[in-house]
C-alpha cells in the first residue's frame, strides 16, 4: 500500500485471494487479475488513481466493498462473454457501464514487450505505456481500438505484412512517434488513429480502401498522397494539420482528385471539397466545401468561386482567415463553419440563405460589423457569440427569431435595431451584453416589452 511509483503488477497463477488493501493508493494503471483468483477483499486497490483498464476473470466469485474507491479514471473492466450480470452485482453500481464482454482481454497472451495480443494472436490488444519501438506480429490482422494510446515514449512503429486494419485512436497521441512504417495489406485507418503523432511524413499503401475522419489530424504531416486504391474519405483525415502544404490523388483514382493541381482532396462525383491547406485554390466546378475541410489550417485567405451552393460544418473553424466574401451562390452554410476565426475582420453574407447557423461566427473576435441580409429569417444559437469587438449589426424586415445566445457576450455592442418582424426572441439572445438602446418600430412596445423584458427600459421607439 501506498507505492506510488508502483505502475505494473504481475500476480502468479498460484495466487487465489487478493487482501484488504493490498494495493490502496499504488500507481498501478492497466491491471490483470490471473484466473484462478476467487476472491478480492475490500478496498484492495482503493486510491489507484491511475487506474485506466482492469481485467477479471470469471474464476472472481467474491469483491469485497469500495475495492475500486476513489479509482475515477477506470475506462473499460473487461469480463468473459456472458459474465456481464455477474460481475454488475459484484461491482458497484457506478461501474456498471464500464463493463466490457471480451474473452479476447481476458484470457490475453502478451509478447516479451508487454504487448497484450488475442489467444488466436491476430488482434493487437494493448502495449504498455513505457514501449518506445515495436513491429508487430506476423500473424496480426488487426490493429484495436486504442491499442498504443498515449504511449509517450513511443518512437517508432513497424506495421508487419497481414494487418488488414488500424482501429480508432490506436496510435493517438504517441506525439514522439516520427516514423512509422504501414504494411502493404492495410485496408482501412480508423478515426484519429494517429491524431497528435509527430510523424513529418508518411506512405500510404495501394491496397487502402477506407480511411476515417480525423485519422492524422494534429499530425506534423507536410504532404500527403491519396493512392488511387481510395474509396471511401470519411470527413476530413487531415483535419488540423497545420504543417500541411501539398496534397495530391494519384490521377488514377476514380473516386477522388486533386483537379488543377488546386492542392486539395475533391470527391469525384458529387464535387466536394473533403480536404484542403493553406495553399488550396479551390476550382470552380466544386459544389460543396465539406464539413472540417479547412479546419485548424494556417489558411489567411479564401476565394470561394461561384459554383460553390454550401459550406459544410466547421469547414473554415480556427483558421487564420482575415477576410469572407461568400458568393450569392451560396444557400446553406454549416454550424461553426467560420467559429475561432479571431484574426478575421470583414463577412459579407450570401443573398439566398434563409438563417444564420449556430455558433457560425462565434469568437470571432475582430468583427466590428455585419450585415444579415434580407431573406434571413433565424440567427441560430450563439450565432455571434463573444464577438467582442462587434458593434454595429443590421438586422433584414424578414427576421422572425432569434436564439438563444445569439448574441451574447458582444461586450462592444451599445444599439441594436429590431425590425418589426421579430416575433420570437430567446431571453438570453443578449447575456453579458451592455446594450443602452434596442430600437424599435413605433407602436410596438407592448409587443417588445413582452420579447425583451429585461430590457424595457432600454427600448426606444422610432
């Protein structure tokens, strides 16, 4: 007890009970329990703090009380197919939904690594944190979820020949990980398998077929080619990739291009625009800008031509852009599609669009004004939220509602004018605003009074 620095344990095979408070307060993070072991008395690993994922056998009969007290960060308990209700009443109830069936943890084999693998040896379990280079096993086929998660020291990664499969997040934030090598059988990459790796560059084989939203955001990656064996992009794979400059889609790829050499992910069909950076220019034949397509980029500017009908959620988020001109082309624009964009100073806004999308513009913190123009008829929730330096906004006679944080935190704005056609207004459209007048049409107090009433002093008819 109390062996802080204590992070693995080994029980022998021999062992048939565990004592109370055997191991209160260790450091223990990813823990086994043999099988044979029956009994595990009360408060055995109370206070292990880092405590992530523990695996128990069904030979576990008996769990004495709090044995996982103050244990806040266990992720997954895995127990045997079929044990799920045992093991629901020999838990407390705050672990209930933490419980996994999966024979494959628990009667895991483990390598001279320490990596846990299936008994059939074709799943890639668990490494341990501490691994700092590894090649997998030949006889591996998949690689799963989580698998190398946050293992910090990691350096290296020799993926063998017969993996057909990298799971969600399995490499994801390994951010000492500069080289990794993917085996030729590699079908599909799972979503943000390798977010927040710190790899420059990486190949991508002929044989991938699927790759997941997000599977290299946050990565250091500068260029990046799509082989033409590519059929399925799930969003955007390199999102946030802020080192990124060249991309390209081998001209053999039916599904996917990079027409124009525009430096940008476009799918065939339907032209959309799945993925770009900061040296995009985007052709005039694409429809749609996708959802996260330039989120997180370093990109300062943007002409969007006018065959361009939608922009998709988050599509230009955090960037760095400074200027918006969206043509009248375009009809729909997507939730926080230009949120966090604090260096940008200038909007104008489309002609056709019917509303104003949720958080579209929030903390864009360099707006001084914008016009909504006439069509508009909802500014969505937390639309202009924390635009700390807006202080002018036109509101069109077409406008019905306004939600919920619409406005909020706009601390520069001091008038609003509220057309006539306002009828619904959400009681904190303008929290943390210090408005000293809201004008109105003449003759509608009443209505505005009832719309606004923590503001009926500040109402002014014209």
């Amino acid at each position: 007890m109390h062996c802080c620095s204590l992070t693995k344990l080994s029980i022998p095979y021999s062992v048939k009970e565990i004592g109370s408070r055997a191991f209160i307060n260790c450091g223990i993070k990813l823990l086994t329990i043999p099988d044979g072991i029956t009994k595990i008395e009360d408060e055995t690993f109370y206070g292990c703090e880092d405590l992530t994922t523990l695996i128990i056998p069904n030979s576990v009969s008996f769990i004495g009380d709090n044995v996982l007290g103050n244990c806040d960060f266990v992720e997954k308990i895995y127990v045997p197919f079929g044990a799920k209700s045992k093991f629901e009443e020999l838990l407390s109830d705050e672990f209930e939904n933490k419980i996994v069936e999966s024979d494959d943890f628990v009667y895991a084999w483990s390598d001279s690594f320490g990596v846990k693998y299936s008994p059939d040896k074709k799943r890639l379990l668990k490494a341990p944190d501490e691994i700092k280079e590894y090649s997998t096993i030949e006889s591996t086929h998949i690689i799963k979820r989580e698998a190398f998660k946050s293992c910090c020291d990691l350096e290296s990664i020799i993926i063998t020949d017969n993996v057909l499969e990298i799971e969600n997040d399995a490499f994801s934030d390994c951010d000492k990980l500069t080289y990794v090598k993917l085996s030729d059988s590699i079908l599909k990459i799972g979503e943000s398998t390798f977010r927040s790796c710190g790899f420059s560059s990486i190949v991508l084989s002929d044989s991938i077929l699927e790759i997941e939203s997000g599977a290299f955001s946050l990565s250091k990656l500068v260029s990046v080619f799509i082989p033409q064996s590519v059929k399925i992009l799930h969003g955007n794979p390199f999102s946030c990739c802020t080192c990124l400059k060249e991309i390209e889609v081998d001209k053999n790829n039916p599904y996917y291009d990079s027409r124009n050499n525009c430096n940008a992910i476009i799918e065939t069909q339907n032209n959309v625009l799945v993925s770009g950076c900061q040296s995009t220019m985007i052709p005039d034949s694409v429809r749609a800008i996708g959802d996260y397509a330039f989120y997180f980029t370093d990109l300062t500017s943007v002409i969007i031509p006018n065959s361009v009908i939608s922009i998709g959620n988050y599509a230009y988020s955090a960037s760095k852009i400074t200027s918006l001109i969206l043509p009248d082309s375009v009809t729909e624009i997507g939730e926080e599609s230009f949120s966090y964009c604090q260096k940008l100073i200038s909007v104008t806004l489309p002609k056709n669009i019917i509303k104003i999308p949720a958080r579209v513009f929030s903390w864009c913190h360099k707006i001084t004004s914008i016009t909504i123009p006439y069509g508009v008829q909802k500014i969505s929730f937390g639309a202009f939220e924390d635009c700390k330096e807006l202080t002018s906004i036109f509101l069109p006679n077409s406008l019905v509602e306004i939600e919920s944080r619409a406005f909020w935190g706009c601390t520069s704005l001091r008038t609003i004018n509220i057309p006539p056609s306002v009828d619904i207004i959400a009681k904190d459209s303008f929290g943390q605003c210090y408005l000293n007048s809201i004008i109105i049409p003449s003759g509608t107090r009443d209505k505005f009074e009832k719309l606004l009433p923590e503001y009926r002093y500040t109402l002014v008819e014209q």
